[in-house]
C-alpha cells in the first residue's frame, strides 16, 4: 500500500517539475498567454522588448494579415487591434484597409502593447495595440477612416482618445 502512495507522489513530483521547463528553443509558443480570466498578460519568452514604441510589451512578425483588424505575429499568435472595428469581408472598406494593415504589417517587427485588463477575445486572440515603427496602428486606422471605435469594456484603453 505504501509503495503505491509513494508511486503516486513521485508521479505528481515529476508531472510538476516537468511543466516549469523553458521553451526558449520553440521560436512559435502559441500557448503562452494566460486563459484564466483574461485577467493578467503572460508575455512569451520567445519574444522581446521592442524600441518602436515605449508603451510595446512584446514583438515579433507578422506573418499573415487576417484582414483589417487582426494579424498573425510570431510567438504570439492571433492579435485583434483593440478598440477598433474595421469593415467585414464584402462590406465597403474590408479591402482598403486589409490593404493598409497589410502595407503597414506584413513581413515587418510590430510592437504590442497588450490589453491588461482583458488579454483575449472570446476567439481566444491577443488584445493589444498594434505599433509599427512607434506608430499606433490602432489610432491610425481611426484617423484614416479605415475603421470605427468598438469600446467594450474592461479595457485599459481609451479608443475614444484616438480621434
């Protein structure tokens, strides 16, 4: 019997320590932002500081352009430009501003300052704003016109302050 509880304890003492292992050698870590609550930013260890803005928790690359308001960027994943709403696919204005976040993202080192007061969306993507070359992508959407205010609280930003 004793040799059974000593079999389970040593099972639950390798089962923890293998979870506090780095993943520094996986340049993509998809799973590193926290789910619980949406409350708190778990920045990934893949991805650093950035100096194209001072507000930028994290970088990496964009690799694919979802359409105006979302991106995929390396060693994070999915991000939705927070506080804004661009057009829908086969609305007026899907294409030209697909075509700026595009012109603007693609292939480059974009800065996000994550949301801290709700990380993820229902869809499970990063909140954050978009910075590219200390640009607020967020707030040059706004001012361009390629996009509206979409406010939903609890969000540390103020999109309102954009315009």
């Amino acid at each position: 019997m004793r040799l059974k509880y000593l079999l389970i304890i040593i099972c639950i003492m390798v089962l923890a320590v293998s979870g506090c292992t780095s993943h520094e050698g996986n340049p993509v870590n998809n799973s590193s932002f926290s789910s619980l609550n949406n409350s708190t930013t778990s920045v990934p260890s893949t991805t650093t500081s950035t100096g194209s803005s001072d507000h930028a928790e994290v970088s990496g690359k964009c690799y694919k352009v979802v359409d105006g308001d979302t991106i995929d960027v390396e060693g994070v994943g999915r991000v939705r430009f927070v506080g804004v709403n661009t057009p829908e696919k086969g609305q007026a204005g899907y294409q030209t501003a697909k075509d700026y976040v595009t012109r603007m993202c693609l292939g480059k080192t974009v800065g996000l300052d994550i949301d801290n007061t709700k990380n993820k969306d229902k869809y499970d993507r990063a909140l954050a704003v978009v910075y590219v070359d200390g640009v607020n992508l967020n707030q040059e959407l706004l001012k361009k016109g390629y996009a509206e205010v979409m406010y939903i609280p609890p969000s540390e930003f103020n999109p309102y302050s954009w315009l």
